[in-house]
C-alpha cells in the first residue's frame, strides 16, 4: 500500500467523485456528439466547462492528498 500523504482530503476527493455525475454526463456527451446530434449552445459549453473544471479540481486534490509532484507544463 503507497502511503497517502493526506488521508482526510483523499476521502474528500473519493466521496466526490461517489456523488457526482460527471462521468455519467461525459459519457453522454461523448455518445451524442459520435451521433452527430449534440448541440453546442453556450449552455451546453458552459456544462462542458463547468464539468472540466470540477475534474480539474478532484485531480488536484487527488494530487496533493496523494503527495504526488505535478510537473508544469510550459
């Protein structure tokens, strides 16, 4: 077992990702848009990048509560 470096914020970041949706929406998102019949209005970008920013933040979390180095890209 690796151990966490922030056990507290790891569950955090699990019990997050047990609540949300997100993956469920990106998957039909994903489906819709292979179909060809996803419309991309400014709420439907707005969910997008909504969605991306919450995935972006749980990685970050995860990232830190697993005390792991991020290298920056440029």
């Amino acid at each position: 077992r690796m151990p966490v470096e922030n056990e507290q914020e790891l569950a955090r970041v699990l019990g997050m990702l047990g609540q949300s949706r997100i993956a469920n929406n990106l998957n039909q998102l994903a489906k819709d848009a292979n179909c060809g019949v996803l419309i991309m209005d400014a709420e439907t970008r707005q969910q997008i990048e909504e969605a991306y920013a919450h995935v972006k933040s749980m990685r970050d979390s995860l990232v830190r509560a697993l005390g792991l180095l991020e290298e920056r890209s440029q």
